[in-house]
C-alpha cells in the first residue's frame, strides 16, 4: 500500500509530507483548494507525464516521492529484481521535474527509466476516474481480471503450458521442413560433398597430430646424426658403457679386500650399466624410426594440404571437418528416408495442438461460466449507484488462428450501457464522468479479491449524486477499503462519513503567492469538515448535528 507522499514546489505546494494508512482514506476540501494536483504530483512518481507547467512559479525544479509497502511475492519485486535494482523493506518511486520539462526517475535512489516507473506504478495503484487511461479503463487488462475472477490458476497454467508444448513442436516440424526445402536444392552438391568427405575420411584431431609429425620429420637429418653422435659417446670403444664396465670389474676385484666398503658403490655402477643399455637401445629405436619414416614427409604434406583444402572450400577450420561429415550425412539421411522424420514430427505436432485445444476448451468454458457471474454480481451493485438503467456485459469473443496464445482462444472485453435502448460499448466511451466513476466502484467491489494492485485511488466518484446514491458509495467503497487501501477525493459527506482517515486540503492566500496545504483531522475536525460540507460556509449546529450523525451511522 500507498505509506506516504512527499511533495516538493509541484505547482501550488511548495513543500508537503503525508502519511498514509490502510482502510478508506479520504481527502476534502474547497473546490479549487488543489486536490486535484496532489493526484497530478502522485502521477508524477507514478512515471505519467510531466510537463513543466507543474514546477512551482520561482522553483527550479520539482519532485515527487512515492513510498509504498509491498509483499515480497509481489509482482513489482520480480520486476525490480529483472531489472537489477535491489529494494530495501520499501519500495520508493521518486521523480524530478526541471523547469524545462525535462523529468528524471529513481527507484529507492537508483536512476531508473520512465518506462520502469510507469509499470511498476500500474502494479502498485489504479487511477480510477475520468481521466484515468489504464486498469479497466484498457480492454488488455479485462482477460486478466476475469480470470483472476473466476478462473482456477490450474487450468490456465495448463493451457499455457499446451500452447508452449505445441508451439515448440511447431517451430521444430517448420525447421525440419525447411532445412529438407533446401537440402534437396542442394541434393547434388551434398552427395559430391559426402563422396570427398567419405573418401578423405578427417578424423578427429588428425590436422595437430600431422603438424606435430610433419614437425618432427623436418628436422630428420639433424635428429638422425644427433642419435648417431650419442650412441658413438655412449656405445662406442671409448665410450660411457666401456668405461661404466671397466670400472665395475676393477672394484670387483678388489671387494673381497674391501670389507664391504666397496659394495654401494659396486651396486652403483651396476645400476647406470643397466640405464646406460637401457639409452642405447632408446636411441637406436628412435634412430631406427626416422629411418623407416624416409618417405612419411612427403605423405604427411599431401594429406595436410587435403585437409585443409577440403576445409576452405566448406569454409570451416579443419577439425570442424568430422562434423561437417555428420552433418551432411544426417541431411541426406533425411532426403533418403522419404519425409519420414518430418512426418513424425508433424503428428507429434497435430497431438500437441489437440492438446491445446482441450485445455483451450476448459479455459473457455470456465470464463463463459465466470463471466455469467460476474455479469449477475455487478447488476446488483448498479441500482444503489443511481445506474439502475445501466447494462454490463463481458463479451467472449472468439480469436482467428493466428491470434490464439496462452492465454487461449478468446478475447475478453467488458462494455456497458448506462441508456435504455442503447447498444453497449467500451467502459472508456461512458459519457458522464461520475457514471464511470461509479461504474469503476462497481467493477472494483465485485473484482476486489482478483486485483493484485493494493492501493486504488477514485476522483470525483460521487460527482453528481448526493443522498442514498453518495451513501450507497460511500457504504461500497468502505467495504472496497477492507480488501485494500482505498484514496478517494470526495466532496460528499456520506463517502467522507466512512473514512478511516480523513484530510483537508486547504488554500491558503498570501500576499506574494498561493499556497496549498494538507491537515489530517481528528473527529472532531472531521465534524467540521464534513459539516462544512453539509451546509456550506456557514456552518450551523443543525449541520454539525448532521455530520455527528453521519459519522455515527458509519461507524455502526
């Protein structure tokens, strides 16, 4: 809910904090006393547009907060945390205004676009009045809430999850079907291609394997000799084994006389024979080995240039080349066995969309239901709202193919009549102000339970009635007000009467400017105040008595 407004230099108010509560919460005053700009300053943080005529004469700039308490399952927190902005217990939306008209927003002092201002005010309050473009007043939002109405959430996530079962089935048969179109465009050119691939047959990771041999094969005549000059050192007449040896039986022949001093290092000399015979015959293998290899340069060449021809042509790196081949294979596969893949992707396709249709049917026949009743709820709350000639409809109308969705088959839409003999129309085309506003009660009371907006604003919702028509408002909009936090700008003492909380707006004239401000009364001064309203200027006893009576009657 809505928990305080802070206003700064917005047209007539130069500096003003409010506090609000649940329950009904009422503002009054004067005509002309500026509550209609309190609503212009909550739009402002509400991301509707700014103009620069709402900066106070001498300021230069103004600004608008919003505080709002919202549970954590509420949608606007998911749209917060999409949007990387991470918000303390409250949710503040602020927005500033220079005087060129140019506006800047934040989100619990983060900058934040209008757009996301925007959305998020739509999720935490409605507007409801004669100006008002959004809630109920858009046909888009009338599916929604009649679902939310009488629609059980299992049978919509159902057909939302049939729609996106077949529409995936879909986008799969049309990619099959279309990879298929030009696979047999290019059948000769796919064939030729699969006959070289199978003929070279690349392999995986053989290009690095080749460098690394072709590598090796290059430097041949230097390893060649390299391996010849170490046998020679180590093998030789002279060398490391026949001096290792000569050591050995020199020391053997003096261990008995040694007492076993010479032993280690007999054991020693014992263990590098055996390594050293060990090098050799390494060294003779790899000599051995590069000399069987002769030839092998030549072949490693011809086979890397292949392979990397073969991959130019197909434009892909040479490793790429084995999934190349697989992938050619499987698309003449495809041709080869007739369409048959294609076809059993498209009785999967056909099932899947029975499948929606089902679950489409259910939706339908539970919004037909819906709608029936929520048609009988709001013909029973239009007689005391002096709209006893008024007609409301909820009309299903069914979709073309190419609009159905997750959301089904239909479209939903309410219209209303408020003349006898008149065709119903759009709730936006209702010709009196006050008909819409208390039509929009209507609406709200019946679908109270299925919003998840928590705070609702109404303006001028008695406009034009008075007696048991602003009683019967009054009594509605208190029971709206147990549901969620209701603001109503009223200048009816029956809707005053049923306040929670009530707030004067008063004009104050100085000698250099005008100024508004906001008093919250206590009973007492609400008395006054709805007195006032009663009688006017002068306020009698009579009157006083009046409002002490309608404050009564309220409370009981």
């Amino acid at each position: 809910m809505l928990l305080g407004l802070s206003i700064r230099d917005v047209v007539v108010i130069d500096r003003l904090d409010l506090a609000f509560r649940a329950g009904l919460c009422v503002l009054t005053g004067e005509t002309g006393a500026g509550k209609s700009i309190l609503l212009d300053a909550l739009g402002l943080a509400l991301g509707m547009r700014a103009e620069s005529g709402l900066v106070r004469p001498g300021a230069d700039q103004a600004s608008v907060s919003a505080e709002f308490d919202v549970p954590a399952t509420h949608s606007a927190r998911r749209l917060l945390a999409e949007a990387g902005i991470a918000c303390a217990d409250a949710i503040v939306l602020r927005r500033v205004v220079n005087s060129d008209g140019r506006s800047r927003a934040f989100i619990d002092d983060q900058p934040a676009s209008i757009g996301l201002l925007r959305q998020l005010g739509e999720m935490l309050i409605e507007i409801e009045g004669q100006f008002a473009q959004t809630g109920l007043l858009d046909p888009a939002t009338h599916r929604d809430a009649l679902d939310a109405y009488g629609v059980a959430r299992e049978i919509r996530e159902a057909l939302a999850q049939r729609w996106e079962a077949w529409h995936a089935l879909a986008a799969k048969r049309q990619a099959a079907e279309a990879e298929a179109t030009r696979a047999r465009s290019d059948e000769d050119f796919l064939r030729h291609a699969a006959a070289e691939l199978d003929a070279l047959d690349p392999k995986p990771g053989e290009e690095a394997a080749l460098a690394k041999e072709r590598a090796l094969l290059m430097n041949r005549e230097r390893l060649t000799e390299a391996l010849a000059a170490a046998t020679e050192e180590i093998a030789g007449d002279h060398g490391g084994e026949h001096a290792l040896n000569r050591a050995a039986r020199g020391l053997e022949r003096l261990k008995d006389r040694a007492g076993g001093q010479l032993d280690a290092a007999i054991a020693a000399l014992e263990r590098a024979i055996v390594e050293t015979r060990e090098a050799i015959a390494e060294i003779e293998s790899a000599a051995q080995a590069l000399g069987h290899r002769g030839g092998r340069l030549e072949e490693i060449e011809e086979r890397l240039f292949a392979l990397r021809a073969l991959a130019r042509k197909h434009g892909v790196m040479v490793e790429e080349l084995p999934r190349l081949r697989s992938e050619i294979a499987a698309k003449i596969g495809a041709l080869d066995d007739g369409g048959a893949a294609i076809a059993a992707l498209r009785r999967r396709e056909d099932e899947a969309r029975q499948a929606y249709l089902g679950a489409a049917d259910a939706v339908a026949k539970a919004r037909a239901a819906a709608a029936k009743k929520l048609d009988a709820a709001i013909a029973k709350e239009l007689p005391p709202l002096r709209l006893e000639k008024a007609r409301f409809r909820t009309v299903l109308a069914p979709l073309d193919e190419a609009e159905w969705g997750e959301h089904g088959r239909e479209s939903v839409r309410f219209e209303v009549a408020t003349i006898a003999g008149a065709a119903p129309g759009p709730l936006s085309r209702i010709a009196s102000g006050g008909e819409l506003s208390r039509f929009m009660l209507a609406l709200k009371v019946v679908l109270a339970r299925a919003s998840a907006v928590p705070t609702l604003v109404f303006d001028e919702v008695d406009s034009g009635i008075g007696g048991a028509t602003a009683a019967a408002v009054g009594e509605r909009l208190s029971r709206l007000a147990q549901e969620r936090q209701v603001l109503v700008v009223t200048h009816s003492p029956q809707v005053a009467a049923r306040a929670a909380h009530h707030w004067r707006v008063v004009r104050s004239e100085g000698k250099s400017r005008t100024l508004t401000r906001v008093d919250e009364l206590d009973d007492g001064a609400r008395r006054e105040e709805i007195a006032r309203m009663l009688s006017g200027a002068a306020i009698t006893a009579e009157a006083r008595a009046a409002a002490a009576s309608l404050m009564a009657g309220a409370r009981a």
